[in-house]
C-alpha cells in the first residue's frame, strides 16, 4: 500500500466534531533538468521514406476522393516533420511528496496508478499512468538521474508495474520492424 501525505490536523474550536486536514508544504524529494521529450535527429532517408508513403496514399485516396483524410496525412506528416527537426526545450522535472511537477504543471499521487521505466533512441524514461487525467501517461526524460534513485522513491507513493503490451503495441512493433523508415 502506498504511503500518503503526512498532514496535520486541526480542530475547530467552535464545533469539536469538525476536523480541518491542512496539508503540509510541499517538500522537493527529486528534482533534475532534461528534454521535455525523447528526441532522435533524423536523416534525409528518414524525410524521403515518409514523403514516399505520403504520396502513395495521397494517390490512392485521390481515387475515391478522400479529400478530409488526405488533410489529415498531410497534416500527420508536417507534425512528424516538425518533430523530428526541432529539438525539445529543457525542463525541470520534479517530484514532491504531493506529486510529480513537470513543464509547470503538477500531478498528485492520488491521480496516478502506476508507473515503469523504459528506453526510447537512447533516453531512459520514466511513466507514469493516470486514471482520470489527461494525458493519460505521462513521460519524463530521466536526463542525468538515476533509475535506481527515482524507483527508491516513487515506490513510497506508487506501483511499480510495467503494463503489458496491448495488440495495438504488438501491431506497431511488428509495423516497425518490417517497414522501416530509416536504416
């Protein structure tokens, strides 16, 4: 079972029966600068693989006039253009006894489940899974921290459990691994 907040309690001295819970301040137990994404800086066969898949489908969809679904492929592939040429600006990660503050917004404890550590182009990152927020995960580049000394304390407040991969996931590996888009 998770360990909660200490908070302090103080009672009304007008009605006894109420109980006022006032938390106490908020204490930094980790905090570390790193990119707000993964980031890999692609190549011109990158570029001219996606440009070719593009246009491939852009052809075949002008046949049966899809004209809002070719929108949006172009629109998908500007997005997968713009990400992969402008790096991510740094920002400081933080995670407190209330919760993890990432980009200046915060995320309690009580919102998340779990969360894992995986490795993307060669950046360790951390998740963590919400319920009722969104995004529903959330991801932190772990930039110059150790795995070992986040684990030691998200495990106060959290399991530590990695999902396992659904048939979409299963689906885009196997997409990965027959067509890639670089070699």
């Amino acid at each position: 079972m998770p360990a909660q907040n200490k908070s302090t309690l103080k009672t009304s001295t007008k009605n006894p029966s109420e109980v006022t819970v006032v938390p106490g301040p908020a204490k930094d137990l980790l905090v570390w600068k790193a990119p707000a994404r993964p980031f890999k800086k692609r190549n011109r066969e990158y570029f001219s693989t996606v440009v070719a898949i593009v246009f491939l489908l852009v052809v075949i969809l002008l046949f049966i006039k899809e004209w809002l679904l070719i929108g949006v492929i172009i629109a998908l592939m500007f997005v997968s253009y713009v990400l992969a040429t402008v790096p991510p600006e740094e920002v400081t990660h933080r995670i407190t006894t209330r919760g993890v503050v990432t980009g200046g917004k915060t995320y309690k404890w009580e919102w998340f489940t779990r969360f894992w550590f995986s490795q993307k182009w060669d950046n360790d990152l951390v998740y963590f899974e919400a319920l009722q927020v969104f995004p529903r995960q959330i991801q932190l580049v772990l930039k110059g921290q150790s795995k070992d000394e986040v684990k030691k304390v998200v495990e106060r407040y959290l399991l530590f459990e990695k999902p396992k991969k659904t048939l979409m996931d299963k689906a885009a590996d196997w997409l990965q691994k027959k067509v890639p888009l670089e070699s």
